[in-house]
C-alpha cells in the first residue's frame, strides 16, 4: 500500500493507505469518520485516475496490518444500499474501492427489476465487492460475501460531487453538533494512544477543553 494525504475535516489532513492493484482503502480507527467533503472529492478522483491499473485478487483472508489479527467481514447501511468492508477490532478496517463509493454515495444499487433486465442479457457479473461470479439470474447478491449488485450511476455521482461540494464551499459558522465530533475523535484518538503507552486516562484531560478552543479558532481564522 502506499500512503496518500486528504484534507481533514476542520482542520489538517488524513493520511490513508491506498492499495491500487488490489482496490482497497485502510482506514485506521476513526479516519474514515475524519475525512472532510473535500478529501472524498480528492479520493474520488484519484480513484477514477487508477480505474485502468493492473488488479490483483484479495486474499480470501485479511489480516489486520497493526496486528496481523484476521479481519472481520462486516456490513453497514446507508442511503445509498448496503456496502461491506473487513475491520479489526482495534485498529481500523479494510474497504474496497467499490464499496467505499457505495458508502459515500456514487455508486447506488441496481433494483429488482434493472438486475433481471441484465440477467436477461447478461447473466453472470462479478462482485464489487469481492470479485467472485455472480449469477444474476438467480442471485441479487453476492453468494460469496453477500454484497449486493451496485453500479457506478452518472446521476448518483453528479449528485454525490454535488452535495460534497456545496458542502467544501460552505462558509457559514460551524455547526456545534461538528464540533463536538470532532472533539470526541480527538479524546478517542487521545485515549487510544494512553492505552498503547500504559498511561492513566488523566494525564491529558485538561486538552479537551483545548481542543474545543483551537478548533474553533482554526475556523474562525478562515
């Protein structure tokens, strides 16, 4: 994997691991949640960028790079469908290409009625999210992984880059529910790197309120 920088919501950035062969995102614990409307445009791009790159098959078990502990397969649901992903339990998890735009809204799932119309046609389509064959015919999901039929839809991305945009160029103040989210990453970040150490949790607890005050005054610099 290499290791590529996006912009961080409020302020400073996020370094992901990046898998272009393989298709794949790490995200280590809360970075995923940090990523402002401006990364996800950047990675978005970057994406479409690497579209044509040689892949490589994923393992059919993944280990957790912090740990080497075999990763989880999960699921989640947003407006978009049902996307999957392989997490640890500690340190982050593990997402394809694919899948990551399902979670972010480019990439919307195919109806009953659009997936017998190209079973019709076409009968057997790879899965998005772990490459396996899959027998529209019969199947709406992946028998392997069970992740559902998706497909990149030009009206689903104009209206993801829509939204994520409007978003980067909003100026007004920010909202306090933001704010307290991104205070709580920072004290969780802050906790996780005092269980590593051995540290007690009050060494730092005075830097919450510091945190509050310098995210605010990042903003209000703008």
């Amino acid at each position: 994997m290499s290791a590529h920088r996006f912009p961080r919501k409020l302020t400073g950035e996020v370094e992901l691991d990046l898998c272009f062969a393989c298709q794949g995102i790490w995200f280590d614990e809360y970075e995923s949640l940090q990523l402002a409307p401006t990364g996800i445009i950047e990675l978005f791009k970057l994406i479409h960028e690497h579209r044509d790159d040689q892949r490589l098959p994923l393992a059919n078990h993944l280990r957790c790079p912090r740990c080497n502990e075999r990763l989880i397969r999960s699921q989640d649901r947003v407006k978009s469908g049902l996307f999957n992903y392989q997490r640890c339990g500690q340190h982050g998890r593990f997402i394809n290409f694919a899948q990551f735009m399902i979670e972010k809204g480019f990439v919307r799932q195919l109806t009953g009625a659009e997936i017998k119309e190209i079973g019709a046609r076409i009968g057997v389509v790879r899965c998005t999210g772990c490459g396996a064959p899959v027998d529209i015919r019969k199947d709406s999901a992946c028998t392997h992984c069970r992740a559902p039929i998706a497909i990149l839809d030009p009206q689903a991305v104009e209206a993801a880059l829509t939204s994520y945009q409007r978003v980067a160029m909003k100026q007004a103040a920010p909202e306090p529910a933001l704010l307290a989210e991104a205070i709580l990453l920072s004290e969780r970040e802050r906790n996780q790197r005092q269980r590593e150490r051995g540290r007690g949790l009050n060494a730092d607890i005075g830097d919450l309120l510091q945190d509050g005050v310098a995210m605010v005054w990042n903003m209000v610099q703008r």
